[in-house]
C-alpha cells in the first residue's frame, strides 16, 4: 500500500539497528504477515514505531526457540507469552524424557551380560520410549483389566498399576518397565482377563469391589503381614476381604462364595502379574506394593478353599 509517510515512520536498516534484526530476516517477517510496513512514494518500505517492540519481541520468542506458528498466536493476542512458554517448555520436557529413556536403555544394553544382551535388546527395542510404555500399561488397566471403569476409578487403578517413571530413569528402571509392557502384552494373560469380563455381573461385581468397596483399606492392612514375610492362608483379614466382596454382591459370606470368589480372582493372582507388582516395587522403590498385597489376599482365599 502506498501512503505519504509521516516523518516518525522507519526505514528496514532503522528497523534492523533498533532490533538487531537483519534486514533480510525482517523481509522474511514482511513476507510471512508478521509485521506490516507502509510503502513511502517511492516503493520502499517503512515501519511505524511500534514494528519495534513487535519485531523485538518476535527476536525473543525465536531466541526461545518457540516456533512461528506460536508467536503468530502471541502477537495476535490468541495466546500470552506465558501460554506459548509453557506450551514449548512441555514440548522440551517430553524430548528431555525421551532422550533419558534412550540413554538408559542404551546404557543397559551395554551393562548387560552377553549371554543376556540379545534378549534385553529385543525386550527395549520393542518399546519406544517411557511415553509410550506408559500408554501401553494405562490403556491395558483400563481396557483389557477393568474395563468401563468410571472416570474416578480409573485414576485410581491407574495411579495404583501404572508407576511414574523417574525424570532420570537408571538402567534397570528402564528394563522393569519395559518389563511390565512384555507383561500385558502377552496374549495368554490378555485372553484370561477378556474372559473374566464375559462374566458379566460376577465380574462388575469384583470390579466395584476392587473400587469402591473397601478392597484396598484390606490392602493396607495386608501390606505389614506381606512385608513380615507371613504365608498366606485364613485368617480375620481374609474374612474382612470376603466380607468386603459379598457386601458388594448383597450376599454374605459362605464356602461357594469363597469358591467363587476365587475363581473370579484367579487371573490377578498369575505368575504374570505377581511379577509385574514386584517391578512395580522395583521402579517405585516400595517395599510392598498394594498390588502384592491384593495378590497375597487373593492366594490366602486360595489356600483356604483348597483342600492340602
């Protein structure tokens, strides 16, 4: 646009000395529709004061490394400075986790023994990054475990099965969570819990017990006689578990029940997932986790309808 340019207007070099922006740079900004100069009479560009604080600005942003997209949404006021900082600070964050993951996983391909480095290089290559094992392991509790769950109990299983892997995660936290990814991902232990599912009513049932009816106070209360080293077997805190359970189905406790009851559970008292609480242990730095002491209630009710 060609207009009689006031005396207070800029030329590029001006603009450039007062920002410290090279004049190709401010081309380049012209071009793309972050500033907007005025044409003097004979063609060239000029700038009115304010281009100084805006271009001075976007220099920051850049600086910052936040990219144009972002500082378009600043400068037209969509979005605070403060929003666009937190914004590519996230974004820093997730490349810094990513890059942790990488080095220890590297790390513990090089620490590992030869006779095991085959193994743990196919058990990490299988994961890409602790961002998606994390995913794997959420979306496995609340899809495959205990599906449907309502919002406020997923939180909670999640935050009970999925632990926080550490900013800086050593070797062997990287393995013990790509570990527990191996873990759910086995199609045998999948198949056990969609099966449980098709219980229908028995299963909801043992999934609200598992939620809301009291189940992890028993847990607490398991957790001394687990880290003791006790057995399982019968006892007043098994009959609480049971009596929690029947609560839950309207019913009281009696040995069908129990058999039940035990059937229900078997799949969260597997191998599998005995092994996976004990890494969960492992990365969170608990003695006994809450998961271990579910599983030990689980084979107390075991031991205790089975005869021998």
């Amino acid at each position: 646009m060609e207009v009689q340019v006031r005396e207070d207007t800029l030329s590029i070099g001006e603009l450039s000395e007062r920002t410290g922006v090279p004049v190709r740079t401010i081309r380049f900004y012209c071009d793309e529709g972050f500033l907007e100069p005025v044409r003097s009479t004979g063609g060239h560009r000029r700038f009115r004061a304010e281009a100084v604080q805006r271009l001075t600005l976007l220099r920051r942003l850049r600086a910052l490394g936040i990219g144009l997209a972002a500082i378009d949404s600043v400068l037209s006021g969509r979005r605070s400075v403060a929003e666009a900082a937190a914004q590519e600070r996230a974004k820093v964050d997730a490349e810094l986790a990513a890059l942790a993951w990488r080095r220890a996983s590297l790390r513990a391909v090089e620490q590992a023994a030869p006779a095991e480095r085959e193994s743990r290089l196919e058990l990490l290559a299988a994961v890409a990054d602790g961002g998606a094992a994390r995913h794997t392991l959420e979306a496995f509790w609340s899809r495959v475990a205990l599906p449907s769950m309502p919002e406020d109990g997923a939180a909670m299983v999640i935050s009970a099965s999925v632990p926080e892997l550490p900013g800086d995660p050593v070797p062997e936290q990287v393995v013990a969570y790509a570990t527990l990814v191996a873990i759910v991902q086995d199609q045998r232990l999948r198949q056990q819990f969609w099966a449980r599912t098709r219980t229908g009513e028995e299963f909801i049932a043992y999934r609200n017990a598992l939620l809301e009816g009291g189940v992890g106070e028993v847990c607490e209360l398991a957790r001394p006689l687990v880290r003791a080293g006790r057995q399982p077997g019968p006892g007043p805190l098994l009959d609480r578990f049971v009596d929690v359970h029947a609560a839950t189905r309207g019913t009281r406790d009696s040995p069908a029940f129990r058999r039940a009851l035990t059937r229900t559970g078997a799949v969260d008292r597997s191998p599998g997932l005995h092994r996976y609480w004990e890494l969960v242990g492992d990365i969170t730095g608990e003695d006994v986790t809450v998961g271990e002491a579910h599983a030990w209630l689980l084979d107390s009710l075991h031991c205790a309808v089975t005869p021998g």
